[in-house]
C-alpha cells in the first residue's frame, strides 16, 4: 500500500479538524440547550423564582358612565297608569320582544305610544328613560321592573322610554309591586336631588315635529320596525 502523499495527508488532517470542531459546535449547542430546558423546568415548577416577573394584561372595555338619577321630590306621589305614555324600545336580539311587552303594559291600563328597536342595543336589564315633567310617570313604570336604570333627560313631555335590554326577562308580577296613590315615591340608593341631576342631563328624543320630519326622510318608522321583526 502506497505511502499518502503531503497533499492527502493535508486533505485527511483538514477533513479532521472539521469534523473536530463541527462536533464541537454541536456538543456546545446541545449543552446549552440542556441547560436551558433544565432552568425553564425548574421555573415552572417552581424550584427557581423567575429572573423577571410581570403580571398578565388583560384588555377591557369599560363601562359606559351612567348618571345618578333624580330622586322623587319629598312628597311626590305616582301617577295613574293611565296618565303614563310610554314607548317601548327593544334593545334585545328578541325579535317582537317589545310589541309583547307592549302589549303586556296596555292590558295594565298604560298607554304605549309605540314600539320600536333600539339603535345599537342594550346590554342590561332594562332602561327607563324620561323627563323632568315625566318623573312621576317614570317612577310609576320603573315598578313594574325589576332593578330598572333610570336616566333623566332633556325632553319637555312627560313621554317615557321603556328600553328593554339583552338581560330582560318579564315584568314584575302585579301582586308584589308596591305602589300606592297616596305613598309618596322613594328613589333608589345613590339618586340626587332633581336640580343637580337636570345640571348632566343630556339632550332628549326628537319632538314630534321633528321626528315626523324624520320618518319622512328614512321611511316609515312602522315599516322599519316590522321588517327588523318588530312590532
């Protein structure tokens, strides 16, 4: 057998210095990795504290602000249901859900005005919306609901909003509302006196000339109301 030239024993001595740190390399990664599975284990077990810790972000979205509302003036007595006009707004992906309720309210004595979707919905239970002049009758209405929100407006009727929500469920059961024509009306926890809560109180519906000029302009409100599966 031939004695290797210098020139193959330069190839074979390269070839193996190369393999020699190639192995190396890989015996370095292979450790590092190790180390770094070990530590990341005893991390999560526990054994070894974190080098950093930071709690997680969770993203919400607030809720919307609601204004206190008016508490009754001492002595304010509730009105007749017949004495009390109301639409009745549905704020739930209930198809018809305020004709029912509508018509649950008239077979009370109350007058409905109307019925109709609420623009963008409601997530609670329910929404009592009125004026000053329509304070007693929204008191009036807000017993027939179980923990409605009250919110005063701008409005110069007595007309009240009756915005029935996602979480709606029924009214309350005549026989356990508790409503007198001669006991003075109680607002609930956290109301203020009329003139503070008229001082944040935004603007009201559309009169009705105004909203008449409306419908001219966007179609029949009772159409709309039937197409959506309202009425």
């Amino acid at each position: 057998m031939a004695a290797p030239t210098p020139a193959e024993r330069a190839r074979q001595l390269r070839r193996r210095h190369r393999r020699e740190r190639q192995a190396v390399v890989f015996g370095a990664m292979t450790a590092a990795m190790a180390v770094a599975g070990l530590a990341a284990a005893a991390v999560y077990t526990g054994v070894v504290d974190a080098p950093f810790a930071r709690e997680f972000t969770t993203l919400t979205t607030p809720a919307p602000t609601v204004a206190a509302p008016p508490c009754p003036p001492e002595g304010t007595l509730p009105v007749t249901y017949a004495e009390t006009q109301v639409r009745v707004l549905n704020g739930a992906a209930t198809a018809g859900l305020a004709g029912e309720i509508g018509n649950e309210l008239v077979a009370r004595g109350f007058v409905v005005q109307a019925t109709d979707n609420f623009p963008g919905g409601y997530a609670g239970t329910s929404l009592v919306r009125f004026g000053e002049t329509g304070l007693r009758a929204a008191y009036t209405l807000a017993a027939q609901l179980e923990a409605p929100v009250l919110e005063l407006d701008r409005r110069a009727d007595a007309t009240v909003d009756l915005v029935l929500g996602s979480a709606f469920t029924t009214l309350l059961d005549p026989t356990v509302i508790t409503l007198a024509p001669d006991q003075p009306l109680a607002g609930p926890p956290g109301c203020v006196p009329l003139e503070q809560a008229l001082q944040t109180a935004p603007e009201g519906p559309p009169v009705e000339g105004e909203a008449a000029d409306a419908t001219t302009a966007d179609g029949d409100a009772d159409g709309s109301a039937e197409a959506t599966g309202e009425g």
